[in-house]
C-alpha cells in the first residue's frame, strides 16, 4: 500500500550517497542485503519519480471517491 511506498520515498538516497551507490564496482553479495537494494534501485532510471507516481496513483482513487461523495451530498 502507500504506506510502504511512501516509507521507501523517505529512504531514497540523497545526491552523494546515490554517487556512492553508482560508483559501487564490488561484489554486491558482499554488502548488507538493505545496500544491495539501493544499489540495485539507483541504477533504475527515474526511480524517484516512478515512486512517487507509484504513491500518487494508490492515493488517487480513494482521493476522488471521497470528492465523489462530497459533490453528491451537496
């Protein structure tokens, strides 16, 4: 749910820590299992932007039946 989604965003790295990340040339099974995701979720192009959309599209629909029922109670 948008829960989790919304906990990920507040986990994504800041600009020096995904340079890190990127610049990572090790063996990834050497790393923590929680570096090894980061890793693996820096090299998606736009992952910022795509869990955000990810958020905004679970949060979307509710949002609109609850101004659906708005508008009708009017």
């Amino acid at each position: 749910g948008t829960g989790k989604l919304k906990e990920l965003c507040k986990l994504l790295p800041e600009e020096n820590e995904m340079k890190k990340l990127l610049s990572f040339r090790g063996n990834l099974s050497t790393l923590p299992e929680a570096d090894q995701f980061m890793v693996k979720l820096v090299k998606v192009p736009g992952y910022g932007e795509r869990l955000k959309a990810m958020v905004l599209r679970e949060e979307f629909f509710p949002a609109m039946e609850e101004v659906k029922n708005a508008v009708c109670v009017l």
